[in-house]
C-alpha cells in the first residue's frame, strides 16, 4: 500500500498502521499477546479497534448498571478530537 492510496481510500492509513503493528508483533515472538489498535485522525477506525472497543465496552459496567458499549466510543472520539484541535492551534502562526 503506498501513500496515495491512503489519501484516496478511507481507512488505507488505518489498515496500513495496523498491518505494520502486526508485523512487528510477529517479530517479538509467539509468547506475547499484542493486538493492534489504529484509528486515523479524521476518525476512521481499524476493523481491530472497533471489535477491541465493543469488547471493552461489554465487559465495562458503569455504576453497577449494564455494560454500555458506546461508553469507550465515545471517550476515545473526545480524545481524538481534542488532539486534532491542539495539533491544528499548533500550526497557527502566532507574533
């Protein structure tokens, strides 16, 4: 996959990051358990984070009430955004 596919395919960046996650991981040997996690800054999420998520999402119990599987969702597109917005205040020119 080469840069232009990434900037034509949603998801290409993701599925990318995520695929040289897992090469590395296979690198470190058979004994540990590492799961890759990839979400590009526009929000697209890898197959892998999205599955990983619900998964916390469903063994998380807030408050003693039921799972609530969009809970981690939710968190980790605020922290998303907050990172785009200081990355882009970053590139404004201050004098």
């Amino acid at each position: 996959m080469n840069t232009s596919s990434t900037a034509t395919k949603p998801g290409a960046a993701a599925q990318k990051t995520a695929q040289n996650k897992i090469e590395q991981i296979l690198q470190i040997g058979q004994h540990k358990h590492l799961l890759p996690f990839a979400i590009e800054t526009a929000g697209t999420w890898h197959k892998m984070a999205i599955e990983l998520t619900q998964e916390n999402g469903r063994h998380r119990h807030y408050h003693g009430r039921q799972p609530r599987d969009n809970i981690p969702f939710q968190r980790l597109s605020v922290a998303l955004q907050r990172g785009n917005a200081v990355s882009f205040h970053n590139t404004m020119v201050t004098e």
